[in-house]
C-alpha cells in the first residue's frame, strides 16, 4: 500500500497560524521571509513603471494623431452669410414725443440666398415699434440712433428668419 506524504506550510493559502496546524518554522536564513522593505521597493518599481509606460504610450498617441487637440470639438461659428440685393422700402412718419415727427426710409440688406423679394411690411411694423415715441434727443443723439439701429438688425434677422443681414437708413429726418 502506498503511503501518503503531507507537507504543511506557513506559505500555504489559507493557513492562519503555521503554530497551530503543526508546522516547523526553519532554522536556515534562506528560508527566512523576505523583509518588509522589499515588498515597497517592488511596489515601488511596478508603479514607476505604469506611470512611465502611461505617459510614453499617451504621448505617442498625441503624436500620431490619435487624440484632437480639442479646437475641432469646439462649435465652429456658422459662416458670415454672402450679401445680395438691397431691398428699398419706402420712408415712413413716425410720431416721437412731445408731438415732433421722424421720416425714416430703410434698405434691408438681403443675403444671396433669397430667390424672391420678402414682404417689406414687415420691417417697416419693427421699425414704428422701435422708434415711435422716442423724444427727439434721443433719435439724433449719434450713440443712441446706432443702438437702435442695431436692435432693429436683431428684430429683423428673426422676424425675416436670416433672409436680412443688415439694415441701412436711407432716409433720416425729425422735425
């Protein structure tokens, strides 16, 4: 009959106390488990090692094009649109303030891709809402005729959808 050979550990998986299971510690400095110190100079080196491979492989990445620098992920601004035709629209009077009156003609700058002429009613019903009722200063003040000039730029890219890229005031008079 054959006879079977057990050897006990204090490196085997599981064992809690080499003491209570029967095991003999070694006598040999061979034997001896390893310092602690060694166990964070391997450490050590593995995560120097990670870091270095990290940081050389994103490196070659950025290099070979792998990752956009970013300038691309950013939303690029729509192109200006291309100028076309100047739609004249007859001068109107509006009533300012404290009874004084504003004849004002205007020019609607359309842009290349409208086919056909847009409703020029439009813009005139923006611009009597914009001026009437201002008092005179205000009106040939230099400063406040290019804010409100500007406004109605506003007013008229959304009310004619970006078919108007620009207004001119052909026609400027206040009594």
């Amino acid at each position: 009959m054959p006879i079977e050979q057990r050897v006990i550990s204090s490196n085997k998986i599981g064992a809690k106390n080499p003491q209570s299971i029967g095991a003999v510690k070694a006598a040999s400095p061979e034997a001896s488990p390893e310092p602690q110190g060694g166990k964070r100079k391997k450490l050590m080196i593995v995560v120097v090692v990670a870091v270095v491979l990290l940081l050389g492989g994103g490196g070659a990445a950025y290099f070979l094009g792998v990752f956009d620098s970013g300038a691309s992920a950013a939303p690029s601004a729509p192109p200006a649109p291309t100028p076309g035709e100047v739609l004249a629209v007859e001068p109107v009077s509006l009533n300012l303030a404290d009874g004084h009156y504003l004849r004002v003609g205007l020019g609607l700058q359309l842009t290349a891709d409208v086919t056909e002429a847009p409703d020029p009613s439009r813009a005139v019903d923006a611009a009597i809402a914009l001026f009437s009722g201002r008092t005179v200063e205000e009106v040939t003040d230099p400063t406040t005729r290019d804010a409100l000039k500007a406004q109605l730029v506003e007013q008229l890219a959304e009310v004619y959808e970006g078919e108007v890229m620009d207004v001119y005031l052909t026609n400027y008079v206040t009594q």
